[in-house]
C-alpha cells in the first residue's frame, strides 16, 4: 500500500507548470494535493492524500501518465495555434482561403521554426506523392481507410458535403463564390 | 504507462496540424481534432505521430489522416472552418423551443418527479388566459423562423383550456408572422379523452409520452398508470398513424434505481409498442429526486453499467436485422461520424439556455431552460430572465443569467474541457452545476455530467471500432438526419430576425 501523502516529484525542465496543474486539476476530484518546489529549487514536487474511498493503487502511475498527457496536449496546441488562427479568421472571412499555398503560406512558414518548415516541407512532398503516383488507388487500400467518410457512406441529402455545404452558403451569399469554385474545382 | 518520450515531443511537430486532442482507451489511441473529425491510432502510431510529427507515419496512416482532416491543406482548412462556421451560426441562431408550463398540478406523484408539481387541487398554479397570450406574443418575438411549441408540466391536459387556447392564438398569430410553426406535447396520457385527441390532430401537434418500461418497473416510478397509459399511447398512436400523420407519437422515459436490473425488459415494452428507438435519461437531482436520492438515485457508474447493457442489446437486435435505435448514441454518433449537430441542448458548447430554449413558467416568468424553472420552482431564481408582458425577447437573450449560462457551457474555454479529445462531442449544464455545486462552472471532473458524458463517448467509441457496428451506428446517424433536415431548413433565420440583430 502506497504512503500517503504521496510524493511525486517533476523535472520542471521536462514537465511545465502547467502540465503539472492540468493533470493536478483532474485529480482533484480524487486527491488532496499540495505542489512546491524542491529546497534548492530545481524540482517540482506534487504531494497526494486520496479522498475517502478513493483506491490509492495505481494512484501515482495514474498521475505521471496525466500529467505526461497534458504535456503532449499543450505541445499540440501549441504547435497548431497558428493553423487553429487561420481557421478562425477562414469562418469569418472565407477569401482568405484564397491565400492558403501563396502569401499565407510563406507567412506562417516564415514565422515557424525551421524545424517545422523541414518537417512541413517534408509533409507536403509525402502528400504530393501519395496523391499523384496512386490518385487514390482504391486496390493497394483494401480497407478503403483513403476513401472519405462521404464517399464510403453516402451522403444524406446535402447537409453534409462539405463541397455541397460551401456550394450552398455561396448561394446564400455567406461565402464568395470564387472561392467556391477553386475548392471545387480542385 | 505510455512509452512517449516527452523529450522527443516538439511544438514543431504539430505545425503542419489541424490542432487536435486525443484519449486512449484501451490499446488504442483515439485522435480528434478541434472540428470533430477522428481517427484510431494504435500505441506505436501515436507514438510516432507525436515524436517525430506527421511526416514520419507508414503512407496508409497519412492518406487517413487526410481523409479525416488531421493535416493541413487547403481543402482541411475549408472543412474545418465550415464546420466551425456551422457552430457559430447554431450559437447564433435566435431560440426556437419554448416549453410552456400550463399548469404545475400533476395528477401522478413520481418519485424522481423534477417539475416536483403540486397536486390535483391546487389550481392557482394553472396559467390563465392572460398570461397565455402574453406568453404567445413573447414567443413570437423570437426572430427565427421555426418555432417550436412544447406543453410540459406538471400534466398539460390537466389545464386543457389553456393548451387549447395557446394552439390556436399562436396559429391565429402566424397568419402575419409567417413562422414555421410545431407543437409538442409531453403528457402522461391518462386524461386523453376523443375530444382532446381530436384536436391534437388536427393541429398536427407531436405528442411524447412519459413510459419506463414495463409495468413492474413503470409502476414502481410513477404509481399504477402503466396498464392505462399504454392503452391510450396505443390507441393516440393508432389514431395518428391512420391520419397519416407526419410524425407520430414517441416515448420517453427516466431511469431509477429501480430501473436497474431490467435494460432488456425496457426495451423489449418500446419494442413492443413499435416505438422504434429509445431514449432513457437518468433522473437528476433536482424537484422531489434530491428528496428521494438515496432511493432513486443512480449514480454515473450505475447509469453508465444500465447504458452499455441497454445499447449492446440494442446493437445485438440490429446485427440480427431488426432496425431500433438509441437516442443518446444517436446525438452524440451525429457529431462523431457526420459533424451534424443534432441540437440536443444539453450537449453542445454553448449548452442552450436562453438561445436554445425557453421556458415559460404558468405565471408568465421566464427562465433559460426547463432545468431552470424547476430550480425556481425550489425557490432560486437564478436561472429568471424575464417576464412575459414586460421583457421584450432582446431582454431574454441579454439577461445576465443568458450570458453566465453560455459562458460557463463553452467547453473551448473550460478548464479541462479545452484539452479535452470528447470536446467537440459534449456539453456541460450550468444549471445543474449550480445545483449540485454551488457554482456554476466547478472542476468539471467532479460533476455527474462530464462523468456520464465522458462515458457515453467511450462507450459509443468502443463499439466504433467494431466494423459492422460501426456500419450500423452510421445507418442510425443517416437516417437521423434526413428526417431531420426538414427542421435544420425551418431552423434558419428570418429576414425580420437578421434586421432585429442588425
Ligand atoms: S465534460 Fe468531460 S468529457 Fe465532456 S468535454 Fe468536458 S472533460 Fe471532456
Ligand atoms: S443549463 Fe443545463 S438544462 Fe439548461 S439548457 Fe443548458 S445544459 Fe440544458
């Protein structure tokens, strides 16, 4: 049976603050926890009493693994922010679509760091070739996993397509219709 | 534990990303991004995907990644923003349910009884003509142009004049509005008489029938009606069905603890009644429940037990031919497999209190939901936006308690919803929050809605993996939604309604 409080140290060069709270958060429907540095500072240190009736087996694994998690998901988020930016400003302003694969592009690249420029870089030739040596060569993908949802499955009435979807909002004058064109048309 | 080297994992890798979340269950990584879309990974896949980025996966995993929005390209980037839009635009739409209470006089006593309605006798809590009309006039202020019209209660026929007079003023109204008009009635049945039945009719009003299953088990929630209650949905239903009506009678029905043992039984009475799905929701803590707990209670655990059982004798009676359906599955697959909002109010971010629905007390108070009426009618007035006859439909939606609700139902900006993977699937309830917590957005983890949330999507996910249930699940979400695009069209905007926000 594990000590309780338990104590569950964390390299803050490793772990940030934050990785450590969102996990900390979680677990405060099941835990009473106190977080402070180590005496020379260089450590973060998580200390966990469970609430009544709460099993403490398993308990520290759980945490490591959460907060392991919060770590990855914030990396994620971060990375994406700025693709999740362009997204919000495509709902408000459909023309800048338009701009995806010119200016846009070369802005978000340049502002990126160049790891991610090569790695992006590297995608972009991955999909490049994937789409041109196969054109979605539905027999070397026996599962279909290539084939979209829509195609696989139909689509009832025009609700869903998205194509269908912008098609729609251009006659509803919510969305250019040059814009249209040019995703449907590619 | 999971073998990710953190040390590995850089921001870089994501650049290229539509943003997105993930949870594991089981051996199995489920990625969904911020729009909805998913895919399953295995350990080493994820692992993969998160060390060295996209790039680095085996060709038959990017072109999924593709195919479901994962990687960023021009075509990914007009989904997502689309279904983006989508939500937006459902946030922004003006409210088009509004459930009217014509009387709190109940003449059941159920155990878990949320409205907690008073009994037979005590008319003063009937809505009279007056506040019936202003309540009309109210409605039709919203600027959309569906409008939907739901009689709860207490028991609705109970004030019969009343529900009759709100019928015919509002259609009375229409002939200048112009709305797209439905009427529901959610009603225990046992007052329906041929006179009542026939007007219903031909005011093409939907009625909804409160049934819990067998009678061991009905009876045991809500005294001995179930014999009764049943032979008058039978004979509504009949009615209904040689009219040819467009949407026939349907059932409800809560879950207690008595409920419990009993998953197939249940099913097999809205089987038996050609009732074609099934909807079951757990009673709440609010009206006579809180009372009652101990007894009736369940908790997330227990529902969620009663759910996997329920659906996965559902599933088993579809993978032998039959065609039944489950109406939390439904909801929550319409988003998963389809980005399709369904409009359930009580899971989507930003939940609709207010700009979803309202709910019309007899007395002509106004409150953002039904959840929030019943909360009054315990004395907390939280949840009051207005009064019809005073608060015009700019001051419903501007209230204060509008705004807190909407705010603290927003999952992108709730701590731990935000990180959630389930967060483009669900939605929290303030008001129930508030209940439970004393606040209206506690930890999320220590709420009954995440816990029930979170495992309805495990559940409904699990069996995603499984091929042929996963045919069946995207059977179930395409005929939902092509009954329901007939409402989505009607739920659109009025020109009056765009000059109102303008
Ligand atoms: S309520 Fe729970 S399951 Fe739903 S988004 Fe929030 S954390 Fe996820
Ligand atoms: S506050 Fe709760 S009950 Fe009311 S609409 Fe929102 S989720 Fe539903």
């Amino acid at each position: 049976m594990p000590k309780m409080p338990m104590e569950i140290v964390f390299d803050p060069k490793i772990f940030s603050a934050d990785a450590i709270l969102g996990a900390c958060h979680k677990f405060l429907a099941k835990c009473f926890i106190t977080l402070e540095h180590s005496e020379d500072g260089k450590r973060i240190i998580a200390r966990l009493k469970a609430r009544e009736g709460v099993s403490v087996e398993g308990l520290e694994d759980e945490f490591r693994a959460e907060t392991l998690n919060y770590a990855v998901k914030q990396k994620i988020s971060k990375g994406s922010a700025k693709i999740r930016d362009q997204i919000f400003h495509i709902v408000f302003n459909p023309e800048r679509l338009n701009a995806l694969g010119g200016q846009l592009q070369t802005e978000l690249e340049t502002k990126a760091d160049p790891d991610s420029v090569k790695l992006s870089a590297r995608l972009e030739k991955l999909l490049e070739e994937i789409e041109s040596e196969e054109s979605m060569d539905y027999e070397e993908d026996p599962l279909g996993i290539a084939v979209p949802w829509e195609e696989k499955h139909g689509m009832p009435g025009d609700l869903l397509h998205p194509v269908d979807q912008l098609k729609r909002q251009a006659e509803n004058n919510l969305i250019n219709i040059e814009t249209v064109k040019e995703i449907v048309d590619c | 534990m999971s073998a990710i080297d953190i040390k590995k994992v850089k921001t870089s890798n994501f650049s290229g990303m539509i943003p997105f979340s993930f949870r594991k269950l089981g051996d199995t990584y489920i990625v969904v991004n911020e729009y909805g879309n998913y895919v399953f990974l295995t350990e080493e896949e994820f692992v993969s995907l998160v060390e060295n980025g996209p790039s680095a996966l085996s060709r038959p995993v990017v072109k999924e990644l593709t195919a479901q929005n994962m990687l960023f390209t021009k075509e990914t980037a007009a989904r997502a923003a689309e279904r983006l839009r989508a939500r937006f635009a459902d946030a922004a739409r003006a409210t088009n349910l509004h459930i009217i209470v014509p009387t709190l006089r109940c003449n059941l006593r159920c155990v878990y009884c949320q409205a907690a309605a008073m009994s037979g006798d005590n008319y003063e809590t009937d809505m009279n003509t007056d506040t019936a009309r202003a309540v009309v006039e109210t409605i039709f202020d919203a600027p959309t142009k569906l409008l939907s019209i739901e009689f709860q209660g207490g028991e609705p026929l109970l004030n019969w004049d009343t529900v009759k007079f709100i019928i015919e003023y509002a259609i009375e109204l229409n002939k200048t509005k112009k709305r797209e008009l439905r009427f529901n009635i959610v009603s225990n049945h046992l007052l329906m008489d041929d006179e009542k039945l026939d007007f219903l009719l031909e005011h093409n009003v939907v009625m909804c029938m409160s049934l819990d299953g067998p009678a061991f088990v009905h009876d045991k929630n809500r005294g001995i009606t179930h014999d009764r209650a049943v032979e008058m949905y039978k004979k509504v239903y009949r009615r209904y069905k040689e009219a040819g009506a467009e949407r026939l009678p349907s059932l409800i029905g809560t879950l207690s603890k008595h409920s419990m043992p009993y998953h197939k039984e249940i099913v097999d009475e809205y089987r038996s009644l050609n009732a074609g799905s099934i909807f079951m929701r757990p009673a709440t803590t609010l009206g006579y429940a809180g009372r009652n707990w101990e007894e009736i209670g369940l908790t997330p655990e227990e529902f969620l037990d009663f759910y996997e059982r329920m659906l996965d004798y559902i599933i088993e009676l579809n993978l032998k031919g039959e065609r039944f359906t489950e109406t939390y599955a439904i909801y929550a697959l319409c988003k998963i497999v389809a980005g399709f909002e369904p409009g359930y109010v009580d899971m989507k971010s930003p939940c609709g209190a207010s700009i979803g629905q309202l709910a019309y007390n007899y007395n002509g108070d106004v409150y953002t939901c039904d959840e929030g009426r019943m909360l009054g009618h315990q004395g907390d007035h939280t949840f009051r936006v207005g009064k019809c006859g005073e608060s015009s439909f700019a001051d419903l939606i501007m209230h204060r308690a509008t705004k807190a609700c909407s705010i603290a139902s927003t999952l992108d900006t709730t701590p731990g919803c935000s990180e959630c993977a389930y967060r483009p699937y669900c939605g929290i309830c303030p008001v129930l929050n508030y209940h439970e917590t004393g606040e209206l957005s506690p930890n999320v983890f220590t709420t009954r809605r995440h816990a029930v949330n979170e495992g309805i999507i495990d559940i409904i996910f699990k069996r995603l993996m499984i091929p042929e249930v996963g045919d069946i699940f995207v059977q179930w979400t395409k005929n939902y939604m092509e009954s329901s695009s007939r409402e989505i069209e009607g739920a659109k905007e009025t020109e009056e309604g765009k000059a109102v926000k303008e």
